[in-house]
C-alpha cells in the first residue's frame, strides 16, 4: 500500500503528521464520515494541490483504485479549477479596492456546475483544495452550499483535516528531500 510508504518517508520529528495521516485517510472505514468515493477524491485533489510530486505519487495509485473514472477525472477537475479560482477570488478579497468585486469574472469554470459526479462530493474536493491555497472566498462559498445541501460540520471538517495533512506530509517531505541534497 502506497499510504504505507509515504507514512515511512514521514520523519521521526514529524511523528504527528505520520499519526495523523494514517488517521484521516488509513482508517477512513473506522470513522465513515465521508464515502469512499468522497474520501479517495478529497485525497487525489488534496494531493495534487500540495503540489508534491512525492505525496502525489504514493497517493494518486490508490485513489485511482478507489474511483470510478468519473471521480477520478472530476477530482482532478476540482484541483484544476480551484488552483485558478482561489487565486482568482483570494485577490479579489485581498485587494483594498471593493470595486474588484463589482467586476465580470469571465474565465470559465463549467466544470463546476458538470463535474460528473455528485455535486456535494465536487464541493467537498474544491472546498478542501481552497483550504490548502487559502482562499477565504472560496471557502465560504463551498461550505454555504454543502451546508445547504445537508452536509454536516463534521463531513465538512473532515475533509478539511485530510487538506491540512496531506499538505503538511507534502511540506514535510519536500523540504527533507532539498536538505538531503
């Protein structure tokens, strides 16, 4: 099992990471928050946004095992489009001048309203995506519409815990590899 051999190149003083990766994602059958389908999708998106080849390469086989072809290609989607919107929508929020906001986006972003797959699990990947490139906006905006559809906090800060470790794991990792060079 890739997880396995990614929990192992988890330094001995990122012990905690290590933990908690086997907790969020290993364990996943114990706590049931999420779907398999909602899960693997929240991990393949999260692992692409870390933007660590290393955690994106342990973790992406297993996510393919676990999705359908649709859920495979509708969370890489959600990476995709997330890595544009957040930062899109974070500087629109960040910039002083409010009439930023009064502005037409016009990029595209079809693939929100087709994803392929059920529209809670698509916001569920984009909204964990949005927390790993931190974009407030975006955030909200996702967890308004989960909530609206009846997902619980609970769901919603799942998915959010695998974002944050998953990121943590891709920082961890990387930056032992720089120094190791």
């Amino acid at each position: 099992m890739a997880l396995d051999e990614l929990k192992a190149a988890v330094p001995d003083f990122a012990k905690d990471l290590k933990l908690n990766l086997g907790s969020v994602i290993g364990n996943a059958d114990d706590t049931a928050l999420l779907t398999q389908q909602q899960l693997w999708g929240t991990v393949l998106a999260c692992a692409i946004a870390s933007r660590s080849p290393k955690v994106l390469r342990e973790l992406e086989p297993e996510a393919k095992a676990n999705l359908s072809a649709e859920a495979y290609t509708a969370a890489k989607s959600a990476a995709a489009i997330m890595a544009m919107n957040n930062v899109f929508y974070r500087t629109r929020h960040l910039l002083s001048d409010p009439e930023y906001g009064t502005l037409r986006a016009g990029l595209r972003m079809n693939v929100i309203g087709k994803p392929g797959v059920e529209k809670i699990d698509f916001e569920l990947w984009s909204l964990a995506v949005s927390a790993i490139n931190g974009c407030g906006q975006c955030l909200d905006s996702h967890e308004q519409v989960l909530r609206k559809a009846g997902v619980d906090r609970e769901t919603i800060q799942e998915a959010v815990k695998i974002a944050s470790v998953i990121q943590a794991v891709g920082v961890t990792l990387d930056a032992e590899a720089v120094l190791a060079e």
